[in-house]
C-alpha cells in the first residue's frame, strides 16, 4: 500500500513537471521565432541605413555650396550694378 502511494506521488510529480516544461516550450518557441524575424529584418533595416548614411554624405558639404553660390550671386550682383543693369 505504501508503494502504491510513493509511487501515485512519483507518477503526479512527473506529470505536473512534464506539463510544466511544455507550458513553458510553448511560450518561449513564438518569442525565440519572433526574435529570428526580428534579426533577419534587422539586417535589412541595417543596410538600408548604410545606403542612406552613402546617400546623404553630400548634404554635409550643403553648407558650403550655399556660401560659395552667395558669393557667386553676390558678385553677379556687383557686376551687373556696374554695368548698370
């Protein structure tokens, strides 16, 4: 009779530590498939950012080219107002 016990206690304890185990596979499976998509978009994401970084490199150089088509615009000014225009 003490066996049968000991034994139904054994047989409840492995059971609810099978369930344990697949509640927990269960949930972690979608947050471990939802990190892979989530890096294999970050790659994209990744080189689109450096496209963009080689795109946009110019734009630090607008500054320049603002100031130098002032002068030009500025001297064009001055060469028209002497030749009376």
């Amino acid at each position: 009779m003490l066996l049968a016990e000991s034994n139904t206690g054994w047989a409840i304890g492995y059971t609810i530590g099978i369930i344990v185990v697949l509640v927990v596979v269960a949930l972690v499976v979608p947050i471990l498939l939802l990190a892979r998509s989530i890096g294999n978009k970050a790659t994209d994401i990744n080189s689109a950012l450096e496209d963009a970084v080689v795109n946009t490199a110019s734009l630090k150089e607008l500054e320049t080219t603002i100031e130098s088509a002032q002068i030009i615009t500025a001297g064009l000014a001055r060469g028209r107002a002497r030749l009376g225009g």
